[in-house]
C-alpha cells in the first residue's frame, strides 16, 4: 500500500476549460501539504505534537495482538487526516443537502464501488461511523422497538450491538441469545430451536471472541424458516472473507455489516454490504437497500465523515488487490501456528484451536486470571486484551482468558518463525505467572522485552517512520 500523486496534481497550470475563462490554478502538492500541517502542529502545540509522537514509537516498538486492531497503511491515514474533513455533506452523492460536494460525490462512489469489488457485492453503505453504527443503524431499520431479536451470548464470544442488555439492542428489543457447546462451538440445531420458539424479526450471526467458521448458509436456512431477516456482522473476520479463506455471506445475510479498522486494515468507521436481497422489498417504502440508506441517513447519524469514507476507499483498494491474499495467509497462518505452539506448551484453547486471525486463551486452569496477564504482558511489551470465555464467572473488567489476534503481526510481514516466537514469549510470560506468587521475574521480563525489541525491528510497521 502506498499513495502515488498522480502527475496532475503537481503538474503545470491548466489550460482555460474554455474560451476566456480563466485557467486552473495548479493543484497542491498533498505530500507536501502533510509535511506542512505536520510541522505546524510541532510549532504550535508541542505538547500534542510529542504524545503522538510517543505513541507513534510506542506502535512501532511493541508487538499488537489485540485481535480487534490492525495497523493502517500511512495512505489511509493521509486521507483520513486531509481536507475532506472540512466539508459538510448530509445526504448521498448526487443528493446532498449542501453545495460543494462534487468532488466528495465522486470519492463516496469510488469507496462503493471498491466495497463491491472486495466482497462480491451488490450495493454498500460507507457512511456508518463504526461497525457499532452499521449494525444499530441495520437493527433499527428492520425492528421496531420491542420486536424479538436473537443473536449470540456476549459471554460465548458475541458482541454488545447483538443483543446485550448492556447495549441499546438489548434495553429496546426483546433479546434473546444462543449459545456454545461445552466445546465451544455454534450448535445449529439450539439455534434453529431458539429460532422456531421466539419467532425472532431478526437473527445475528458473527462474533467478537469466536475462533471457528460460520456457517452462513446455514443460518440463512434457519432465518427463512423462522421468518427472519439475517444479518451477518464479520468485523472480525472480513479480511479472511475478502481474501476467499473464510465463507462469505453476502449472499447468505439480508445484509452484512462489518469494521474497516480491523482486518480491512483501513479506518475507524462500517461498512453495511447488501448480496442478492439488494433490491428486494424492505420493511418500509422502496428497496432493503433504500431503507438501509435512510437507516443511516437522516435515522441514525448525521453529517458523513469524507475524510473515513475517502480512507476506507484507500484501504478497499488494496483489499481487493493481488497483494492483499498473502497478507490474508498469514493472518491464518499465523494463527495456526500460534494456536499449536501454545497448545504445545500446555496451555488450553476455547475450540482447541483456530479457523480464524483469532486465538482464545482458557486461563481459568492456571489460576492466572485475564487481566493480570494483560498487565504482566503490557509490561513486556505484548499487547493482548484480556476476555471472557465460555461459562466464565469471573467479573468482565478481570475474566478467565486472553485474546490473541495476528492482523498486525501479519501486517509487519512475519513469517512462521517469527509468529511462534511471539507465542513462546506470551507463553514464557504466562508460565511465570503460574508459579507460587504469580510475580513476573524482573530478569524475565527484560529478556522479554529485548525479544520483543529485536523483532519489532526486524519486522517493522510497512511505511512507517524508524
């Protein structure tokens, strides 16, 4: 990934468009202009200027396994940091509510269609703020409030927008939940019963803790004989479905939702995605795609930020490209490897292993509990997020298990090697946390994170500053 000017932007000034008009302006150098609003923020507020800068090496220098982050391309964050933040543009291209939105019409377009091409679908939404955002925008657009809703437990690996009495989606609908086997897996036949008993005007299938493929037509069998929409939520997972390693329900779902900042490697915002149901009959006037537009627009969110819809663009761009598939690989791969190294050192795994980016530690065996080794691993410099697992007791802020994801692992180009190591040293550090007092040795620790240096600067964040 890599941003390349087109010649017109530096080029000379432009011929009148015609007789007697006056000519074009040369347009700005954008390289240029970063470098520019770059050093005006050093000299104008030095104190901003240095935390980012902080941060900055803190990335650069520690290695991410939080499987919901990812690194951007610095293109992506040049078009998230440009212009386009300036514009106020209600509505959709060709039907705005402000002027000026010509050239905003035509980057929202671009971003359509590259969302299109990366999955196989009929039509898309890029406005959505979050994946939160697209899957409340889709619940309020097919439910009215106190409509029955079914989607997976938040404590068997869903999310809070499925259905959580902690979200908005479980306090006005009425949410019920499926869960996991004592394995760990999607048991379709508590599903379709659940299904068949609520009636529900809505199943959500995806997850945020869930390490094994879905079974999306499956689902959708399921949904048509209860009468229900479908909605896929693949934040986690969209890469993979991009790339042909996972299956992909665009086709399957009513409607797909996911995250670009994660997989697609792309923004903070969502994407809504609509298969072969595109132009069927929605709930309300019009097409499913027409009412999921209105949904977002002027329903649940206002203004669209240009800026994300230009950087999801950018990011969409190389999804769909030749080289995104061998980034998808090692996503996989990675995770494999991961998976059987840390079974190997003895460690248990929810599923016993992966299908995924996404590896899910059970530490309830060892005695360490999830957020105890998130500290202890934060101060090696191992970023993981601590997370519940299946029949956990345990508080939310402390939880019995760990969540390991490889999408920016994958980004810094490792190898299967380099991969294993990083499983070692998580197990290394987890290990001594099981022994009598459960204190990381400081010699540990500085062993740790001298690994941690090496590969880090071995495997650097692609187009980064050193």
């Amino acid at each position: 990934m890599s941003l390349t000017l087109p010649a017109a932007l530096t080029g000379p000034v432009e011929e009148a468009p015609f007789p007697g008009a006056a000519p074009h302006p040369p347009l700005p150098d954008l390289a240029g202009f970063a470098a520019h609003a770059g050093t005006r923020l050093r000299e104008n507020d030095r104190a901003l200027y240095d935390l980012l800068a902080r941060e900055t090496a803190r990335q650069r220098d520690t290695l991410m396994m939080v499987a919901a982050s990812s690194v951007a391309d610095p293109s992506v964050l040049a078009c998230e940091g440009s212009v386009l933040g300036n514009l106020t543009a209600e509505g959709y291209p060709g039907n705005r509510y402000h002027a000026g939105c010509g050239v905003a019409d035509e980057i929202e377009r671009l971003a359509i269609e590259r969302a299109c091409a990366a999955f196989g679908a009929r039509d898309a939404i890029v406005q959505p703020h979050s994946g939160s955002s697209a899957n409340l925008a889709v619940i309020t657009a097919l439910l009215d409030p106190g409509d029955t809703l079914l989607g997976l437990d938040l404590d068997c690996g869903g999310h809070l927008t499925h259905g959580s009495p902690a979200s908005v989606t479980g306090r006005h609908y009425r949410a019920h939940g499926y869960r996991v086997t004592p394995e760990g897996l999607l048991d379709y036949a508590q599903i379709r019963e659940l299904a068949l008993e609520h009636r529900p005007k809505l199943i959500v299938c995806g997850a945020s803790a869930y390490p094994r493929s879905i079974d999306f037509a499956r689902f959708r069998e399921i949904a048509d004989e209860a009468g229900a929409y479908l909605l896929a939520d693949i934040s986690h997972i969209a890469g993979l479905v991009a790339a042909g390693l996972h299956p992909n329900p665009v086709d399957h779902a009513h409607v797909t939702t996911t995250s670009t900042y994660k997989q697609l490697y792309g923004p903070r915002g969502g994407l809504i995605l609509l298969g072969r149901d595109a132009r069927t009959p929605g709930p309300e006037r019009g097409t499913l795609a027409a009412t999921l537009r209105r949904a977002v627009f002027p329903f649940t969110q206002g203004t669209p930020d240009l800026a994300s819809v230009a950087a999801k663009a950018r990011a969409l761009d190389f999804v769909a490209g030749p080289g995104f598939a061998e980034v998808a690989k090692r996503l996989a791969d990675g995770a494999q490897a991961i998976a059987e190294r840390l079974l190997e050192r003895g460690f248990e795994l929810v599923t016993g292993g992966t299908d995924t980016h996404m590896v899910l530690l059970d530490l309830r065996a060892t005695g360490v509990t999830g957020d105890v080794a998130e500290q202890a691993l934060e101060s090696c410099g191992i970023v993981v997020n601590r997370n519940r697992v299946p029949g956990d007791t345990t508080a939310v802020r402390v939880t019995g298990g760990l969540r390991l994801g490889t999408n920016t692992l994958a980004a810094r180009g490792m190898d299967r090697t380099a991969v294993v190591e990083c499983a070692d040293l998580v197990a290394d550090v987890l290990t001594a946390l099981r022994a009598p007092g459960g204190v990381l040795p400081d010699p540990l620790r500085e062993r740790v994170r001298a690994r941690v240096s090496r590969l880090c600067a071995a495997h650097p964040l692609p187009g980064y500053p050193l």
